[in-house]
C-alpha cells in the first residue's frame, strides 16, 4: 500500500537523483551566463563610446545579453533560437507547386545529418564485427590488421574528409547515375559522408567485440573442448553471447563517433542541407547564435541516439536472462 512512508521514501530517491543534476546544471548555466557577460561587453561598450551614450550597469548587462551577433550566446538565446527553428518552423513547405523540406527548420537539417550517420555507423559495426571475429580467430590478423586499424584513427579526419569527397564525387559510377537521373545530387553526397562516418565507427566496435569475444576465462573454453564443441560451436554459443555486453558499449561510442564523422564530411562536400552545413552557414555570415543552436541540435542528436542503443541493449539482455 503506498503510505506516508512510501511517498516520502519516493520523494527522497528523487530528490536524491535530481537535486544533484540540477545543481550542476544550475552552475553550467550561471558560469554561462558570466562568460557572456564579459566576452560581449567589449563591443557594448564600444558603441557607448561611440555613440556618447550613458548607461547605467544593468543596461549594460542587459545588452550583452541580448546582441544580435554575440561573441558568446546566452542560454535563452540559443533555447530561442532552437524553439524558433523547430517548433517555429514548418518541417515541409509548398514551393513550386511541390511540397518540400524546410532548410530553417533544424529538424530537417537533423534529418539530413542522422541519414548518412545511421547508413556509416551500421557499414562501420558490420566491418568492425568481421574484423574482430577474425583477429580473434586468427593470430596472423591479430598481428598484422590491428595495428593498422590502431594507425588508421592517428591520422585526422579533417585530413581525409576532402579527400574522401574529391575521391568519392569523381566516381564515374555516381557521375553516371546523377547525368541519367536516378540519383539526385544531395544522394551522391550520401556516400562519401556515409563513408566517413563509417571510418570513425568502425574502430570502437572492434575494441569492444574483441575484447567482448576475449572475455570468457580460460576455465569457460576448456569446459567447451570437454564436451569436443567446435570452434564455431564455441564461438556462437559461448564468445559472442559474452561479447554483447562490450557490443553495445562500443556502440554507443561508435553512433556518437559516427555523426561526428558526417559533420565534418559535410563541410568539405558543399552540402546544402544537415547541421554541418547549418555551421557552415553561420560561420559564413557571423551568426554565432545559428552556430549554437546547431552544435544543441547535434547533442540532441547523439543522445536520443544513444538512448536509443540503451534501450535496444535492454531488450537483448533482457531476452538473453541477464539482469540489467
């Protein structure tokens, strides 16, 4: 029966969950807003002097809390900015006669974003999980592939983004299908930024699957030779179940990896629409405030992502009897 006793217990497991959240949330925005304060109060005060103007201390602070084009946006500012370019803004519009997306609305630009991310980061873990089962299986692969896998995430992904797209963009197979118009030219962009978001994904998978796959004790594998179980029989029955636990983890490193890789492939790649073009966009014309709102929406992003993979990992470990 839920009593006095049982609410106040309810009470006090949520206020121990969430006053510490809030607090530090509190702060982040607080020290926020003071770093606004006193990176914009340069260009107020400038045009004080400028103008000849007398202000008093709130209205300064009132003002570099509220520029245009600010160093450093507020909070309010983004969350503004955010309310306006989602719940402001229609998703589709009629233009021509046609109904298209909305390039103001920051969800149509999510959506050009999470399309190639979802594409590379499925591309990624399937090589990922096929380069791991063989350096396993394999003391030759585990000798000469992983060091190169580790050699291959040295080198920066902004070095290799316009190659990729110069590369990718000339295939005469995509040139082809754009020219006969089966392809549109926002599609042929899919690939090189699938392409990059798959070379940032790929890496953690295979750490968390080999180390996943390495897990059973030695105890486990000489159980599975005393009842004469083949490699195969080992692998699916004891290795992989063991594996996914460390699966899931890397994956959710590797979905964040992932759109960070089709971010920045789409900058090089001239795109008009996803939030690295949006970034673009606002670095092109001084909008910090666009800038903003977009690295949010990105967060965003990441994070229903991962939740996602968190409540996917439930259900599997659920099914599979392990206690979460």
């Amino acid at each position: 029966m839920f009593g006095p006793k049982s609410a106040a217990r309810w009470v006090g497991a949520v206020s121990g969950a969430v006053l510490p959240v809030m607090a530090v949330v509190a702060a982040i925005v607080a020290i926020w807003y003071g770093g606004s304060v006193m990176m914009n109060r340069a260009w107020t005060l400038d045009q004080i002097e400028r103008r000849g103007l007398e202000m008093t201390t709130m209205e300064i602070v009132a003002d570099t809390m509220n520029q245009e084009r600010p160093v450093l946006p507020t909070p309010h500012q983004v969350f503004n900015e955010l309310w306006d370019t989602t719940v402001g803004e229609p998703i589709m519009r009629e233009r021509r006669g046609e109904l298209q997306g909305n390039p103001r609305n920051l969800f149509f630009h999510a959506y050009h974003t999470l399309w190639p991310t979802i594409l590379g980061f499925a591309i990624g873990s399937f090589l990922g999980i096929l380069l791991a089962v063989g350096i396993v299986h394999s003391r030759a692969m585990d000798m000469s592939v992983m060091p190169w896998a580790i050699a291959s995430q040295t080198i920066p992904i902004l070095a290799i983004a316009p190659i990729i797209v110069v590369v990718v963009s000339n295939l005469p197979a995509l040139n082809n299908a754009v020219d006969q118009g089966w392809i549109s030219d926002d599609t042929k962009l899919l690939v090189p930024k699938a392409l990059i978001s798959s070379y940032l994904s790929f890496f953690p998978v295979v750490v968390g699957m080999v180390a996943g796959l390495r897990s059973p004790n030695a105890s486990d594998l000489d159980l599975m030779r005393t009842y004469s179980a083949s490699r195969g029989q080992t692998f699916w029955k004891l290795r992989l179940p063991a594996s996914v636990p460390f699966l899931f983890t890397s994956f959710k490193v590797s979905i964040a990896a992932a759109l960070v890789g089709t971010i920045v492939a789409e900058l090089p790649t001239g795109a008009r629409f996803g939030l690295g073009a949006r970034l673009l966009t606002g670095s092109y014309y001084g909008q910090t405030i666009q800038i903003w709102s977009a690295l949010f929406m990105a967060a965003i992003c990441a994070a229903a992502l991962v939740i996602l993979l968190g409540a996917l990992e439930r259900v599997v470990l659920k099914r599979m009897g392990v206690r979460t």
